[in-house]
C-alpha cells in the first residue's frame, strides 16, 4: 500500500508510528478523514471506530484513498491493472 500511495502525485505519504494523543487530536480537529487496514488476506479494509480507554472514535468510513487502494490493490491481483515492477509474475 504505501508503494501504492508514494506513486499517487496528490498524496504525501509519511511512514511513522503515531500516538493515540495524535489520534485524539486530528479526530477533535476534524483531520482524521479516513483508516484502513491492510494485508494478504484483507486486502484493504475501512476502519469505521477505535476503542480506546472507554471512548470511541468515530472515523468516517471507507474514504477516497480506502476505495482508491482497494480498487488498486484488486485489479493488480486480478490481471486487470499492471503493478509495481516485480509485483506479479506469470505462472
């Protein structure tokens, strides 16, 4: 995924570990627009909530860049899109 995203012109994309504080703060401040998770058999999955020492935090789900993934992700898997180099191989 974030070889997907570093080829999106209109997303910077920043690898770090984040702070529930940081969490906390973007949702009050309305800049926690969207979450996902990824992996093999997931694919990309939307994060609609966090539970985090009795509140929860509301995340608006499956965003632009969660569909964007996604779709990215799939059509790769399935043939229909080219990937990254050596991302996929005949058999």
């Amino acid at each position: 995924i974030l070889q997907l995203a570093r080829m999106e012109p209109n997303l910077t994309v920043e690898e770090r570990f984040l702070t529930m504080s940081e969490v906390i703060a973007a949702s009050e401040q309305n800049r926690l627009v969207e979450a996902f998770g990824a992996g093999t058999a997931a694919v990309v999955t939307p994060i609609e909530k966090l539970h985090f020492q009795g509140n929860d935090i509301v995340i608006p789900a499956t965003g632009k860049w969660t569909q964007q993934f996604w779709n990215d992700l799939t059509d790769i898997q399935y043939g229909r899109k080219q990937g990254p180099e050596g991302w996929s191989v005949p058999v």
